[in-house]
C-alpha cells in the first residue's frame, strides 16, 4: 500500500477554483481529508462533484488562483506522477472494457501497475472474489448487468491497493444488497487505513460512511460537518414525550409553554437541536416538576432535509417524524 506520512492529511486542497465559460463551477473551495477517514462531497445535479473528483486526481487541472492541492502529501502541480501512483478513481461513468472479460479487465488494470504476471493474476482472482464476480471473470463485460459492471469497475480502482481512493457515486445503479456490500468493503478499506473520497446522491450512505460531510452548492462549501452536526443546522429537531397517564400529561403541558401538543396521543413536542447540553435541560425540568414521561425521543432532521435546506430547493420535504434517533 502506498503510505501517506501519518501527520499529513491525504488529501488538503486549498481554493479550489474552476470556470468552464463564464460558470464558476467551483468557486474557491477548501478540502482536506484526514488519512484512513471518509469524506463525502453531497450536491445536487450540476454542482461539481465530479469536477472536484477530476480535479484532485489529476484528470483535470484547476484554474489559476487556486491554492495548492496536496494528495498523499505530493503536490499535485509539480508531483503529478507521484499522486497518480497514491490514489485510485472511479468515475462516475463505467471504465469497464465490455469487449474483454471481467478477468481480461482486471488484468489490464494489473498490467497499468505494472504488477508481475503471478501477482496480477492473484489479485485479479482476490478482488473478483471479494466482490463476488468470480462465475462471471470469464464471460464479456458487457453481458454483465449494470451493477456487476460497477462491481468491477471499483474491483478495478482496488487493483493498485491504493492509499487514497475516489468514488463518484459508487453505488448509483446497485440494488440494495449489493449497495450494502460496497458499505461493508468501502468501510473494510478505511479500516485498512485506506482514505475515500467519495461523492452520492443516497444521502443515507453518506450518513452511514462519511466521517466528514461537505455541501456543495453554488460553487461554494454550504455546510462542512459531521452527519450529526449537518442535522443540527436546520431547525425541525424536537424530543418528543410520550404519556400514558392523562394527568401526568396534564402537569407537564401546563409547565412548558413552547411545547407543541397533541391531547389525543397524549404526547408533546419541545424543539430541541437534540444536543446534549438541551437534553440535559429537558431532563432536569422533567426531574424537578416531578414528571415522568413514559416515553422520551429524540427527531433530528436526516440528511434529505438538510440537503435539502442548504440546496436551496423549494421543495421541501415534511420532516419525518418517523425518524427517530
Ligand atoms: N467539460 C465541460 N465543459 C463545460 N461544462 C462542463 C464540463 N464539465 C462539467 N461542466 C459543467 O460543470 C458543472 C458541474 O458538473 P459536474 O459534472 O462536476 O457536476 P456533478 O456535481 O458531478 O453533477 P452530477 O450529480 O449530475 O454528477 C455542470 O454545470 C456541468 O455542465
Ligand atoms: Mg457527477
């Protein structure tokens, strides 16, 4: 595996710019990625993800005025080379040979990083294996379907055993099971002390994988956070009480004032940005007046309704009072 100095951040990209015409694709944005964590880059259609995927490996350059992109601690501007040996990418669009087999591809692949015949041939079987194309390695690529293809395409970034991969939208096109897989190998390579730059339209994998989540938007960064400080945000969050006796109910109701109620279900809503410190507070008024709630949760808005609040669509989704944390 390629190594990155433990200090040095994988990937640290400062003042990103990028102009195709008069549009600002991206308009001065900053990047770093920890070595062995996941950073996700969320933003609707058109707002340059794959730009910054093709920028920081190499494909495209950034104008000028942009600060220095470092990947795997070698500068992109004068190293090149050095990054291209560092990282490995998946596009968001297929790089699989459907004339050739699965195994034929892989081998290529192989031969690209100059792997000895036995070694390529080892790990070609190793990664066919893992990502369960083996019955297939000898049949044309393009009698696979869709999600085999995108099974091999990223099969075919691991070739290398790259220190820092990219994967624009890997799992688009993968039914659920095989989406799940990718998160079980995706998190399998970070443990391995692997960095992932990856991009998704599923919120919900960004949820599940990123350690680090970036909104791009309009060609600036509009959020930059972990999942959960993303949620907190936007407003929508609440801790639900839930009552069974009607006359704790009716105590409760008539101690706090900003809570929303609903009499039939017995139960309030008390906005809340679900952390810590406003939880406290929510249980030490509950202790002091004597009250106990039967059922106490948490609703944090997901990731839709921030993406939602800072895409700056309109239409915006009801929360989900079924999300409960
Ligand atoms: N080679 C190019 N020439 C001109 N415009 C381009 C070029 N490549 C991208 N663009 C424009 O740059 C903008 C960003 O494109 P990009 O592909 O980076 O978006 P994206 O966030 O990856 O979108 P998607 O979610 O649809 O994949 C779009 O408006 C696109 O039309
Ligand atoms: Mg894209």
């Amino acid at each position: 595996m390629t190594t990155t100095p433990p200090t040095e951040h994988a990937i640290a990209a400062a003042g990103l710019h990028k102009a195709y015409g008069d549009k600002k694709v991206l308009d001065g944005i900053d990047i770093t990625v920890p070595t062995g964590t996941i950073f996700s880059l969320l933003g609707p259609n058109g707002a340059g993800k794959t730009t910054a995927v093709k920028i920081l490996s190499t494909l495209i350059s950034a104008d000028a005025g942009s600060g220095t992109i470092r990947i795997g601690g070698h500068d992109i501007a004068t190293h090149p080379q050095a990054v291209r040996a560092a990282i490995g990418v998946t596009g968001q669009f297929s790089a699989v040979d459907g004339l050739i087999t699965g195994e034929e591809n892989m081998l290529l692949m192989a031969d690209l990083h100059h792997l000895s015949k036995a070694e390529g041939k080892r790990t070609a079987a190793e990664l066919l294996e893992r990502f369960d194309l083996t019955d297939a390695a000898t049949k044309p690529a393009q009698t696979y379907s869709g999600g085999m293809k995108r099974r091999l395409d990223i099969a075919m970034t691991l070739v290398g055993n790259p220190g820092i991969i990219f994967l624009d939208e890997p799992t688009t096109g993968l039914d659920p099971r095989a989406r799940h897989n990718m998160w079980g190998i995706i998190r399998e390579l970070v443990s391995d002390g692997t960095t992932v730059f990856l991009t998704t339209q599923y919120l919900e994998e960004a949820d599940e994988l990123a350690d680090r989540i970036a909104v791009l938007n309009d060609g600036k960064i509009a959020a930059e956070g972990t999942a959960d400080e993303l949620k907190r945000l936007i407003p929508g969050g609440h801790v639900r009480l839930r009552f069974t006796d009607p006359v704790a109910y009716q105590s409760a109701t008539s101690t706090v004032r900003e809570a929303t109620r609903d009499d039939d279900s017995l139960t309030l809503q008390i906005p809340s940005d679900g952390s810590q410190r406003e939880l406290r507070s929510i249980l030490d008024w509950l202790d002091s007046a004597g009250i106990e709630a039967d059922e106490l949760t948490v609703h944090t808005p997901d990731l839709d309704d921030v993406f939602f609040a800072l895409t700056g669509s309109t239409d915006v989704p009801n929360q989900r009072q079924e999300n409960v944390r």
